[in-house]
C-alpha cells in the first residue's frame, strides 16, 4: 500500500511539458511512458495531431502488426517511422488516473543536421587505445520484447575530431564521431535504427608519447631539381610531444628519366634509421582493341540474357523469386460452389491440395482443418486471408465450406487490401445468372489471375502457371519417391 501510494504521488508530478524525441525517416523510435503506471497493467496512449487516435498496449499482435506497432510493458515502439507518426503523444493508466506523460516526436529527414545533433552520445575512453564506439542497442529499444531478434551492430567513423573542451572533472579530446546502426528482425521484416557516439579521452592520453622523436630527422635522398619537399610535424601545445610526422614529395612535372629512378625517404635517430623507397611506373591504358572486344562481349551477353528471360520468363521468375514477409501460410485454398458442370469434384480438390503441399512444399490454409471450432465463419476466414500471402479461389460442385454467402460477405475486404488472388477455371464459361454473389465474384475475377484446369491428366502448364502466380514457398518441399511399374 504504502509503495502503490508512493508511485501515485511520484506519477502526479510527472512533468507536462513534452519531452522532445527526433527520428530519422523509416528508422525504429521507441517512447518510453516510464513508471506513470502504478495501478495499470493497461497503457492508453493518445496522439494528437489533426485528429486524435487512441490506442491501447493491450492489442493483439495482428493489431499492432497492422498499426506497425509493439506495445511492450510501458514502452510504444514504432518501427518504421513516417510524416504520419509525426505530432505529440500522452500516456496514462488505462484506469484514468491524472497522471501522464507527453512526447513531442519529430520525423527528420535523413539529411536532417537536428536529427543528428539530437540523437548524440558522448563516450570518455580511459585510454586511446581502448576507444571505440559501443552501439548499446538499450539505448534504442527494451529488453526482452518477444519474437524481435537483434542483429550485430554496425558503426563507421564519420568525422574526425581534435576538439578540446572541459567537462566538470577534466580537459577531455574528441578522437571522432561514430554512426552506429543497429538491426532488428520482427515477424520476417528487417527495421533498422541509429545513432551519433561522440568518443573522447583525457587530454593528457590523447597523443602518442614518443619523446626521442624530437631529435629524428627525415628526409629525401634526391637531387632537388624537379621536386619540392615538405615535411609536416603535428606538436602539442606545449610542444612536448608530437603525434606524427610526415614528408611529402611533390612533382612539378613527370619527366621519363623519373620512370628510372628510386626515390628513397629515410628517417634516422639515435635508436634506428629506417628507409621507405618509391618507384614510379607509366600507366598503360587498354588499347583500342581490348576496348572494342570488351563492349562486343558485354552487347552479346545483354543480348543473350534478354532473349534467355523471354524465352524462359517463367521458368527463371520461379527460380529467382525468394520472398518472405512473415505471413503464416502460402495460400489460403478457398472453394465456392460453381453454378454450372464446370466444377471440380472432391477427389480433384484433394489431389490439387495433396500436389500444392507435398509435391511443391507449399502451406495451405484450408477452412475444415486450419479454423479452430466454435469461430465465427467470416472472422475465421477473414484470419485465414490475413495470414496468407494470397487466396486461390476453386469452382466446386458439392456445396462448399464456409460457402458462397461468406465470398459474397468479404468481397469488398478483399478487394480493398488488395489481397492477391488465383482463380482456377475449368475452361467453361460459367452461367449467366444474377444475385449478389455472382455479381461479387465478377468483381473479384477483375482483380485477381486466372489458371486453366483441364483434369488431372493435364501437362505441366498448369502447375507452372500457378506457381508462377503465387510466391515461392516457405518451406523445403518434400521428396516424392515415384511409383514403381508391376
């Protein structure tokens, strides 16, 4: 009691002015409503920005999947960030208490100098050699979100840096600015997110101390006549210590007595002397020859690729296609009953179904065995069409599962999320009778591809043509052993 009353006052005095978060388009941002959920196990988050949209941290995941949304705990994480998402968002317990917190989100550019200024860590290394960037994937997203893996971060360096400035202890160096990107992988969708790390160490590690350098010499062993030397020291302030040294020779024009000769640098000290040679080489451009054959063989081989795709346009789409966005099943098989003698029959319907699976190794939904007793037929196969990547439409002669009226019910859904549809004809013009039904079926007919079956004794066209309508399956196909002749 005395803990709950504890984090009541603490969320009463949750500050109301809008904490500002910034995000790259397209990149993963995560707001985090903290602990102003004392009593709630419900989180409603509001975001207002034209119109106000409410939305609640107990939604089912195909919800937060349309939405392109995690609700974890307390955190709303918004995994591909748009214009949209852009405006200002509240939290508070599903129980409506006073409480709240506010973000303001901004949606940058990915250009944008702000979005980088903003999203910038700092690091102080103990030592210079010790420093690198860390791309603590914490500080974009939660622990312990389920089904999301995180891929090995990346950074690259993209500035360098020899800023001195004092912090509250000590004279720190910057050494440079990092970009880390990190990857996350959710329900077969890659989202990505990143961030600036500026890394500094004490000023004092920050050159390399090497004290003898100052008594080193380097020079070139040449006879100066079409040369100019320099040589670039790099010295601390106090001139104590020098980070590097380097001698440069420039041309002031290659003459063919330099192509025959070694040009040698060579540094010497107290401890050892050391000596680094050049030699110059003319650059032999391609001959006109090799030019020609080079752009013959390349138009030959467009050529040649452009007739083999034409040619084989099917074949080489089904080897090529390797697509995976994370739906449950290939297909959903989905019978209707035909209003003429064109139909398929039972033992058809099986062998299409037993061919799709075991031969091709595609995941079919099917209504009989797939849906769960007891759920509403439209909702069940409004499930079914969600989970599948398309919907292949069968003429058949019994009176189907879930029938007629449910295809007539949901036509306009499938319609409007423009689910990709397969219907299978028997090559017979089906009759011309009125109703909502066949009006609805004509509509869907417009959108979707069209397959011919002429029986099981049908060559391979079919079978191609309908793998080359649907996406490439999921899973290994299973190995068929081929029955033998008595």
């Amino acid at each position: 009691l005395i803990l709950n009353v504890l984090l009541f006052l603490l969320c009463s005095v949750c500050p109301v002015t809008p904490s500002k978060i910034y995000v790259n388009v397209g990149e993963l941002v995560t707001l985090n409503c903290g602990v102003c959920n004392y009593d709630a196990t419900v989180i409603l988050w509001k975001k207002e920005n034209d119109q106000k949209t409410l939305l609640y941290s107990n939604m089912s995941t195909s919800e937060q999947q349309k939405l392109g949304l995690i609700f974890f705990q307390t955190h709303l994480v918004i995994l591909n960030a748009s214009v949209n998402h852009q405006g200002n968002y509240s939290c508070s317990p599903s129980s409506g208490a006073i409480s709240q917190m506010w973000f303001n989100l901004t949606v940058c550019s990915k250009q944008s100098q702000e979005c980088n200024f903003r999203n910038t860590y700092s690091q102080i290394c103990p030592t210079i050699e010790k420093c690198e960037p860390s791309c603590d994937e914490k500080k974009i997203i939660a622990e312990g979100i389920p089904d999301i893996t995180s891929y090995e971060p990346k950074w690259n360096k993209v500035l360098k840096s020899h800023r001195t400035y004092n912090n509250l202890s000590e004279e720190l160096q910057e050494i440079g600015v990092y970009r880390c990107t990190l990857s996350f992988l959710y329900f077969g969708q890659v989202y990505n997110a990143s961030f600036r790390e500026v890394l500094s160490v004490p000023a004092k590690f920050a050159f390399l101390n090497v004290a003898n350098i100052i008594t080193q010499t380097q020079y070139w062993l040449i006879h100066v006549h079409n040369f100019l030397c320099f040589y670039f020291w790099y010295i601390s302030e106090d001139k104590s210590e020098i980070r590097h040294m380097n001698a440069s020779l420039v041309f002031r024009e290659v003459l063919e007595e330099d192509l025959h000769t070694n040009f040698s640098c060579k540094l010497e000290s107290v401890a050892f002397s050391q000596f680094v040679t050049i030699t110059l080489k003319k650059k032999v451009g391609p001959s006109y020859f090799i030019l020609t054959m080079c752009t013959v063989c390349i138009v030959v081989l467009i050529t040649v690729t452009v007739v083999t795709y034409v040619k084989f346009r099917i074949d080489v789409t089904l080897f090529l296609r390797d697509k995976f966005d994370g739906k449950s099943y290939d297909a959903f098989l989905m019978c209707y009953k035909s209003s003429f003698d064109g139909g398929l029959n039972e033992d058809d319907i099986k062998y299409l179904i037993n061919t799709l699976e075991d031969q091709f190794g595609y995941s079919l939904c099917l209504y009989d065995r797939d849906v769960l007793p007891g759920q509403a037929v439209a909702d069940a196969v409004l499930e079914c069409v969600e989970q599948s990547r398309a919907v292949i439409l069968v003429p058949s002669l019994p009176d189907p599962e879930p029938g007629n009226n449910v295809l007539s019910a949901i036509h306009a859904f499938l319609v409007e999320q423009k689910t990709h549809l397969i219907f299978i004809n028997t090559g017979e013009a089906e009759a011309s009778t009125s109703g909502s039904f066949q009006e609805a079926l004509q509509l869907l007919s417009k959108e979707g591809d069209s397959v011919t079956w002429k029986g099981r004794s049908s060559s391979s066209h079919f079978w191609k043509q309908l793998r080359y309508h649907l996406s490439a399956p999921q899973q290994v196909p299973k190995m068929q052993l081929l029955p033998q002749e008595c």
